[in-house]
C-alpha cells in the first residue's frame, strides 16, 4: 500500500485561552469560523482548504499527554500558504494587529523555494505565512 497526501487537512493547536485564539486567526489571519463545539472545548477555523482546530487545554477531548500550551509540545509551527505575497503589507498588517513577528526569509514548503515570514500567535506557537514558489 502506498500512502499519497493531497495537502494539510488540518492541525489542532491545544489553548490556554480559546477565545483571545479564535480572535487572533479570525482578525489577523482572516480565518472564518467554521465549527464551533463548545461543549467540547473546540473551535475549527477555515485556512483555505484546511482548517486550523483549536483545542482549549481541559477539554472533554483533550489529551493531557500533548503537554502544555507554549512549553514547545503543542505543535512547532503551523504553515499556511498565502497569494499574494507581499511581505511588506503583511509585516503592517500583522503590526497593526500587535503580533509578534519573527523571521522573513526565502524557504522550502510543499510547493518548493519561495517567500516566508514566522509570526508567534498569542498563546506562542510559530505561524509560517509561505508565499508562491519561486519563478
């Protein structure tokens, strides 16, 4: 059997604070909410085809094991893809928005070399916002 991946269905990202997170992908990175389980403890935004699922920390599936928000094993970084790419009205953007901006470089992801800029969303998990391959 082989195993062929299309693309990123989705990435949980466990949360101290559900709400201040669903704000931040929803204003900063334009992502609608999509589903909303409550009851659960769980919010799904829509990332283009994807969805970004995020989990508060206690919740009636979550799983303690994952470790703790922020300590590094809730997830290294979530990467969405972005067109267009112009890194200087995203670097305002975001700046509006108070975010914490990392690095702007050129870097590999599913599409080959191209333009990236490392956000850190409230709660510390890196964003990577990857622009189109590379002429």
């Amino acid at each position: 059997m082989h195993i062929h991946i299309r693309e990123i269905d989705h990435v949980v990202i466990r949360c101290a604070d559900l709400d201040n997170m669903v704000n931040f992908y929803h204003t900063v990175l334009g992502c609608p909410v999509e589903k909303e389980q409550r009851d659960l403890g769980l919010v799904q935004m829509r990332a283009g085809r994807s969805l970004i699922d995020l989990l508060a920390v206690g919740a009636k599936i979550d799983r303690p094991e994952s470790g703790q928000p922020g300590a590094g094993r809730n997830m290294d970084h979530l990467c969405v893809r972005v067109e267009p790419f112009d890194a200087d009205a995203l670097r305002a953007h975001l700046e509006k928005h108070g975010a914490r901006i990392g690095e702007e470089a050129r870097r590999y992801g599913a599409e080959g070399f191209g333009p990236s800029l490392y956000l850190f969303d409230p709660e510390g998990n890196m964003v990577e916002l990857k622009g189109p391959p590379d002429a």
